[in-house]
C-alpha cells in the first residue's frame, strides 16, 4: 500500500558537510531537517553547541590564486557555497591562507541554518540511518565522530568495517601571555602582511625542546586500538620519532624568515597564527598533538616567548572514522546498494574543511535532484570539486581520505618545460571554464 505522505530529505550531522548539504536543498526550494546530536549528546572534540564548529585549525589552506585548495574555494564561492561566503566574511589574518574567527565561523553559519524557512534543526541524536521508503532521501554528514549506535547502523548498511585514524587537535596560546620581547611578527618570504608571531630557536633550544618533546608521556591508548594518523596531520611527536631535524624541515621549518633581533634565519621557528578577529588567541600552527597535558604546558613552555604562556587549549586526539567509499560511494556521492542514501564529509574520505564542504554541497544538489527523479549531477573530473568525487569512488587497494591536489586531475596537454606555476594556473584556468563554459551553476539548479 502507497503512502500518501510526501518525500523528505534529511540530513544527518551539522558538520560543514551537512550545514552546506542543508542549505543546498534549502536554497533549491526544498524542505529539509538537519540533525544535530550535539549538544544534547557531546563529542570528545567539540565545546559548543554552535553548528560548523571548526575544532583542529582555523586555517582552510592556501588562498593565493591557481593553488589547488584555492581552486576548490573559488569553485565552491562560483557553485553558491553558504560555507565559502560566511569563511570569507569572518577571515583573519593569516598571510596567503584563508583562516577564520572560528566562534564568528560558526554563530553565523549556525543563524543562517536556522533562519531559513526549508530548513528544520532537530538537536537530537539518530541512532540509524533513516529508511529511504517512500523516495525518502537521506545524507549522512556524521562525521569523524559518529556515535556508537549510527556508527553500527552505517557499518551494517556498508557491509564493511569502518577504516579509521586518528587525529589531534592544537593548541590555543592566550595573546596576552606571549612574551614579545622575544618573537617577530612576519610571513615566509613576505607573502601577506606579518601575519604570524614567530618564536624563533637557537639550535642549542631546538635540542632542548626536542629531547623534551621525546620524553614526554603520550595519552595511552587502549590495546585495540591501534593508531592510524592521517599523514598530513601528524602528531609533532609521531613526527619527532622519525628523527632529530624532522622538525625543522616540517612544521618548525625556518625558511623564508629573518629574525630581525639578529638578522639571521633562526635554527628552528614555531609559528603562531591569529585564532580570532579581537587577536585575543593564537593556535601553534602544525603543533596537533597527544601529549598528557602536564608534559604538553611544560614542553610547549620550553619555546622562547611562551615561558609564560596559558593554554586556552591543549593538543587532544580523537578517533576519525571513515567508510570505505570506493566500494560504497558513486561519483555523485550517493550510495551503491541505495541512489536515495548519500554520504559527505570526512565519513565519505573527503579529508579538510574545504573538501568536506564541497562534498556537501555536491551531496545536497543530488538528493534535490534524486528527489525529483532527474539525473544526479557528476561534475567534471577537470575540476576539483569532480575529481575529489572521482578519487573517494574509484576502487583503490588502500583507500585514505584526501586533500586537494593537482594529481587528482586528470592531465592535460602542455609544453614540457612549463613551470610549476604555469601549470598549475592552466589546469585552475581549464577547471574554472568547465564550470562557467557549459553553464554548470544553471545547470545543477534546473
């Protein structure tokens, strides 16, 4: 027997993913509920109750035209993106990356989820996936840290078990304890204005703060579960291990800065970045870590100009979880066994805030488009929105979220002595006139 109840799409998880799926729908003229377990039910990263809570950095990457994580952006503020225009509109310094006031971040993106009509915010947690009955539509946006019970209901529904890794979080320096006496404020090589406060070492304070560092006592981990780190969010210590200047060419790297206090590049150089518009807080960029807090105040302390320092947050690690997307997901994002059940975000592999941003939002036009039985939008492999659906649904044998990167597109034809640079602008070039050329933002609304 038919039910004479219409269709509905929902989405679950106010993530990025979800809060721009959300607004998708919303803005193509469809009612959507957006569920949101927090704050009734808490996770171990996140401290408010506020939608699109950014929690490990407050940078989205690199802003400066024709590199690949600026592409996405531009692709997504071309595409309509809610997430995009709100980031521009709250951003802080942060030389050519795009970093945000993560609290303004979040406060408007959650006023504008809940000021839309379409839009119905359930702040309850869903224990399974939704049934698709009825031509009901669902996206799964839980994210890394979905509850137990979804968590079960998504592994039943995959046929697989989760893959997973673990991530961990910076920490926060409050402004007003930095002593400045012994720091700079510049970016590498100029780029932007001076942006970062800049805690420059000697060599005989690098070899003080790394033994330290390798002495410290991690958070132990329970015997299961066997630590899978995302390798380009490692913990500062797991980079440590992997020898004594590993630091220094990674995220203490000194290159492209001048201290002026002695007119020389410093041995080593901790970078802080503006957290907020008031430059209240800074986050210590690259140093994710899961040092016990004891250790973690008095190694961090050991960096000249933090002597003093207060922690408005310490480095945390939690559990990341992820399907197996090549053997679940489609280029469209919805999934194999059911074309009404999509997934998005970092749970569908796409790994950053930006990547996970557009995922919901090509997520979001396809359940509008499912809904009305039309054809679901496959953008263009040439563009990076496309190829990051490309890469999280073709077969690999060992699948891992992903960032943006050139080697996600597919070549093109070009002389070999070309720069880098040149490169990559005719690929960004290539990818902006598939969209603008075949009418694709018309496209995916009709």
């Amino acid at each position: 027997m038919q039910s004479n109840v219409p269709p509905s799409i929902t989405v679950i998880g106010g993530g990025l993913s979800g809060c721009e799926a959300a607004w998708q729908i919303a803005e193509l003229g469809e009612k959507v509920s957006l569920w949101e377990m927090r704050p009734n039910q808490p996770t171990a990263a996140h401290k408010t109750e506020f939608l699109a809570e950014v929690v490990c950095s407050n940078s989205l990457k690199s802003d400066l035209p024709f590199n690949a994580s600026w592409l996405l952006k531009e692709e997504l503020r071309r595409s309509g993106s809610l997430l995009m225009r709100i980031a521009d509109s709250v951003r802080v310094p942060a030389g050519s990356a795009l970093a945000v006031d993560r609290e303004q971040f979040a406060i408007r993106t959650t006023e504008a989820i809940v000021s839309h009509p379409n839009i119905t915010l359930v702040r309850e947690e869903v224990s399974s996936i939704p049934s698709t009955e009825n031509g009901n539509i669902v996206i799964i946006a839980s994210g890394p840290l979905t509850s137990g019970p979804l968590s079960e209901s998504i592994r039943t529904f995959c046929g697989a078990d989760h893959l997973y890794f673990y991530d961990a979080i910076s920490p926060i320096v409050d402004a007003d304890t930095i002593d400045r006496s012994k720091v700079f404020c510049a970016s590498r090589y100029g780029k932007g204005e001076d942006d970062y406060i800049n805690c420059p070492m000697s060599r005989e304070e690098y070899a003080a703060f790394y033994e330290a560092l390798i002495a410290a006592e991690a958070v132990e981990l329970h015997e299961f579960e066997k630590a899978q780190y995302f390798e380009a969010c490692l913990p500062i210590e797991e980079l440590a291990r992997r020898g004594r200047e590993t630091l220094r060419f990674g995220p203490m790297r000194p290159v492209g800065l001048t201290d002026p206090h002695t007119g020389r590049i410093p041995w080593a150089v901790v970078q802080l970045r503006q957290e907020d518009r008031m430059q209240s807080s800074y986050n210590i960029v690259g140093f994710q870590n899961h040092v016990k807090f004891p250790d973690q105040r008095r190694v961090l302390r050991l960096i000249p100009g933090l002597e003093q320092a207060e922690f408005l947050r310490l480095g945390q690690i939690h559990r990341n979880t992820y399907i197996n997307a090549p053997n679940i997901l489609t280029p469209t994002l919805a999934a194999q066994r059911d074309n009404r059940v999509f997934f998005a975000g970092q749970l569908a592999g796409t790994e950053g805030y930006i990547e996970n941003i557009a995922s919901g939002l090509v997520a979001g036009i396809n359940a509008v488009r499912t809904l009305h039985r039309r054809e679901p939008v496959i953008f263009p492999p040439e563009t990076a929105i496309g190829s990051l659906c490309r890469y999280i649904s073709t077969p690999t044998k060992h699948f891992a979220p992903m960032n943006i990167h050139f080697g996600l597109l597919p070549p093109m034809e070009m002389e070999k002595r070309i720069s880098k640079n040149e490169k990559q602008r005719l690929l960004s070039e290539r990818a902006l006139n598939s969209i603008a050329g075949n009418g694709w933002r018309s496209g995916i609304a009709s």
